[in-house]
C-alpha cells in the first residue's frame, strides 16, 4: 500500500463509502426528465420542486418518499429538457441514489452534480417497487434485499469511485 502526500497510506478506511440501503421506486424504460419533475415546476427552489416530482403520473407520490429511497428505471432515463431541475429536486426530496440501465446524455451528469450517485446496471427490472436495496459503493453491486439478487454496478470506475467519494463525504 502506498503512501499519500499527507503521510495516511492510499485506500485509508476513512474513504471508503458507506453501503446505502432504501426502498425503491422503479419506474420502465424512457422516464424523462419532465415525467420526474414537470418542465413547469423547473425554476421553483428545489426544496418545492421535490414536493412536485411525478406530479404529471401521480400528484400524491411526492408524499410518499422518504430519505433514502432509490429512484430505478430502465434505458434512457432523464431524457429530454428539464434534467438538471429534475435532478435537484430528487437530491432535495432525500433520494439516496439515482439507477437505471442507462442514462440520457448528460441526466447522470446532471444527477451527479445534484450530490446523488447515478448508477448503471444491466437487469433493473429485478428491483421493483417497494424492494430494499442496498448499495455496496466499494464492491461495485447493489443487492435487493427483498429477492437477495444482486447486479454489478457497470459504470462505478476508479474515476467514479473518487468523485463519489468526495461528494458523499460523511
């Protein structure tokens, strides 16, 4: 193991992320950004556009979440206008973590500045509604404790790693 400029050796256990564990909320394929928060509620202080996320599919679900729940979908979410807006008001209403099979360009971006992991897997249709998940950051897999599946996170590089790192800082 090496040593940093500060004298702690690399891989110092005070880095490493802490598992999150939350209930899921999964969502198909091509959730857009204004299906998350309706483009109309875009420039509202994010603390007020978390209590309109999904107000378009159903007024009463922005009620329902609770700090750690887990926002799943399925390809190509976040896509269309608005992602950035959307984005905070997920980190405002307390979601641990953003997962789909893949992200629209630059949602995760979006995601990822808002101080929420945006994680890719290859199956998240096995992590359904209701469903506790747990994400293991420094093993690269987020298991759902309700079926004990687990799926590797795809994109969680060294890169990666190292931003989580920073922003989810204890």
């Amino acid at each position: 193991m090496g040593i940093r400029g500060d004298g702690r050796p690399l891989g110092d256990p005070d880095e490493r992320l802490v598992p999150r564990a939350g209930r899921a909320w999964s969502f198909s394929h091509d959730l857009s950004a204004g299906e998350i928060l309706p483009v109309r509620f875009g420039d509202l202080p994010a603390a007020e556009a978390a209590r309109r996320l999904f107000a378009d599919l159903d007024a009463d679900l922005a009620a329902r979440f609770e700090a750690g729940d887990l926002l799943v979908a399925g390809y190509h979410l976040g896509v269309g206008e608005g992602g950035a807006a959307a984005a905070r008001a997920l980190a405002a209403a307390g979601f641990g973590a953003v997962i789909a099979a893949s992200f629209a360009d630059a949602f995760d971006e979006a995601v990822l500045a808002a101080g929420l992991p945006a994680l890719e897997v290859d199956a998240p249709a096995i992590f359904h509604t209701g469903n506790r998940l747990r994400i293991n950051f420094e093993g690269g897999t987020i298991a759902n404790l309700s079926s004990g599946d687990r799926q590797p996170v795809r994109n969680l590089t060294d890169a990666l790693l190292a931003r989580l790192r920073a922003s989810l800082a204890r």
